[in-house]
C-alpha cells in the first residue's frame, strides 16, 4: 500500500467490495420488468406503495404509518422540522451524530446533551434534568449501535425511556439505521414495538445495510406526525425516487437484502475486531469500548493527545478520522471515531500504524 493512498476512518458508509452489486442491478431489471408504469411515474409522497407495505410489515404496523424518504437523513429532518421551533428544549445524547447536532442547531433548538454510558443513554440524568424543569419536544436516541460511540441501549432503559416519555410528554425519536448490523448477542425489541402509547417515531434506512447511493430511508410514526409531513414532502418534492424504492422493494422481497446484511455484519464484524487489536497493539494508553454491531468504535486518548493536533497530523500520513469534539457541544478534544466500514481489512493495521505515529508526533 502506498504511502499517499489515503486510509479513512471517517466514513460512515460500506466499502465497494460488501455492495451487492450484482444483486442491485438484478433488481433494477425486476422492478422496471414487473411495474414500468409505477416506477417511472410521479408517485406520492408516502413512498412506493410496495416497498411501503414491506416496511409496514417488517414494524408490524399499518401501511399509513409509513413514509418513505431520500435516506433517514431527510426523514429525521422531516420530524425535528415539524416538532421542533426554535426555542424548544431537545435531549440528544452525549455524544451524538454530528448531523442531528447541527440540524438542531439551524433550527434553534436548545439541545440538552445527556451522557451516554456504556448501556445507553443515562435515564438516571434525563430525569433529573425533567425534574428540574425542562420540557423537551423531543428525546433523539439511537439505540443500537450507537454512531458515534457504537454502544447499545439496555432493554431495561428502553422501558424507563417509555415511561419517562409517557410521564413528561415528550417524543422519543428513535433513529436506528444500524440495528440489522449485529456481530454478536441478541437483537432488542425496538422501542417503536414496545410502545403502546404513540410516544415514540422510529426512522430507519437501507443506507448501512444495502448502500447509501439508493438514498432510500423512512419514518415510522402515528398518522398524526405521518400525514403533516407528507403533505410538506408533497409541496417540497411530490415523492422521493420512485426508482430508487422499486429497485430496493424488489431487493428486499427476493431476500437479496438479507444476504446483504449478513455480508455487511461479517466484514464488518471482522474489521471491528481487527482494529481492535490494532489499537492495543500498536497505540499504548488508549481506551475504546469494542461495539456488538454497526460501524464505529470511539477512541479516547490520553490527555496529551488533542484532536485539534491530532487531525492534521493524521491527514499528513494519510489517514482520516474525526474529531470527538463533532459530536458535542462542549469537550471531546482528546477522542475520536473511528468508522471501520469504509476500510477493508488489509488497510486497517495500516491506517492504525500511521495513527500511531500521528499520536506520537502530537505527544513528542
Ligand atoms: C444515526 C444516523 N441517522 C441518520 C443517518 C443518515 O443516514 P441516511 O440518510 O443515509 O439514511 C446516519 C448516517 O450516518 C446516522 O448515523
């Protein structure tokens, strides 16, 4: 590997070699073969009405409480656009996507950030911080696999989350693209399933688990949040790609998508493993905690070590990584996340060398 080819840990997304290509293109012939006239129409916005009724299935819920978007990314600000003035209190945990911070942000949101321990979000804090006062709109939680710091929400603090939504009257928000991509253990219920009282809205996505250019994803939720956003998706857009969706419907139906994600969940598995033993191998007075599924492992350093210092150290030997301090509003200037999805396996130990001597540099 040469020296200048760029090694990056930044990317949440799959390498090339675990997309289905083959697979993808198949499906692209079945869906312009078995509907021309749907998929090359306009559409609604709901979504492709035979991916939608998939999707409701796969939830357990009815068709209408379904919409369809261009990736999760647009379904989550569907959501905090239509819940959220500025003004309003949310809790994000503590760290969170870096997206979810910035959008919030745009949209003048005060954004409580609760930490996220090793089970979790701590609900231990979220309820002090309710019983202090705050009346969050919503509560942003992505349960499994958390990006950026790859840990999953206990099965017991997804009922106290319930309960604490149904108390103060709040949102959850549950934003899981990553549950499918598990290397080990038992899949929780989602709290969308465990929810009998319409306090929760779940998005998800085919980005992790098929590939993100289909930029197919979607929202979950009571018609009473489900129909406002339609009707702005309509004036915004008529309907997110209709090809795209067929495309992914005839992907999932044909199992493809489940072949798919057994691929991802494997390599990435191994590639989670690997730079695992990388990092304790190679970089002395690290500490990360190695995550069940999903595609990020968050490192923190010793306190010598500043991502300010770090980052352009690291770009000069060419590897990209990202700052913990993206994922906060205060803090994280001696962590960082590190994708192993966009990496195979013979770049790892590579990259983590370079990074080792980039700490190195930053401590000298
Ligand atoms: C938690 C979370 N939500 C949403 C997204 C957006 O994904 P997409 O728009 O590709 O579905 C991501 C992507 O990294 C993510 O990590």
């Amino acid at each position: 590997m040469s020296p200048a080819q760029l090694i990056s840990f930044a990317r949440g997304a799959p390498s090339l070699d675990i997309i289905d290509i083959a697979g993808l293109k198949a499906a692209a012939v079945r869906a312009f073969d078995a509907d021309p006239a749907g998929v090359t129409a306009y559409g609604t916005s709901t979504g492709y009405p035979p991916l939608r009724k998939w999707i409701a299935d796969k939830h357990g819920v009815a068709v209408e409480n379904v919409l369809i978007t261009n990736g999760s990314l647009q379904a989550d600000a569907f959501l905090f656009d239509h819940l959220v003035k500025p003004g309003d209190d949310v809790v994000v945990e503590k760290p969170t996507y870096d997206r979810t911070l910035l959008n919030l942000r745009t949209l003048g949101a005060k954004v409580h950030q609760v930490t996220l321990e090793p089970d979790g979000i701590s609900t231990a804090e979220l309820r002090s911080l309710l019983d202090s006062g705050v009346r969050p709109k919503l509560a942003h939680i992505i349960p499994n696999y958390q990006n950026p710091a790859g840990v999953t929400l206990s099965l017991a603090k997804r009922h106290e989350l319930l309960a604490l939504a149904e108390e103060f009257g709040f949102t959850i928000f549950e934003d899981d693209p990553y549950a499918d991509i598990r290397f080990r253990g038992e899949a929780l219920p989602s709290m969308l399933s465990l929810d009998t009282k319409g306090v929760v809205v779940h998005a998800c996505s085919f980005t992790k688990t098929i590939c993100p250019g289909v930029r197919v994803g979607y929202l979950v939720g009571p018609a009473g949040v489900i129909d406002p956003i339609a009707k702005k998706a309509t004036n915004l857009y008529i309907s997110a790609g209709q090809v795209a969706q067929g495309l992914v419907h005839e992907f999932c139906v044909s199992g493809d998508v489940d072949k798919s994600i057994a691929t991802v969940s494997a390599a990435l598995g191994e590639r989670a493993r690997i730079l695992g033993e990388s990092l304790r191998t190679r970089i002395p007075g690290v500490r990360f905690t190695e995550p069940d599924g999903g595609y990020f492992l968050w490192v923190d350093f010793p306190e010598d070590v500043h991502v300010d210092k770090l980052l352009p150290e690291a770009a000069n030997r060419g590897v990209a990584i990202v700052k913990g301090s993206d994922f906060l509003l205060e803090g994280g200037e001696h962590s960082v996340r590190l994708a192993f999805s966009a990496v195979t396996v013979d770049e790892i130990d590579e990259g983590v060398r370079r990074l080792a001597e980039a700490v190195e540099a930053v401590r000298g």
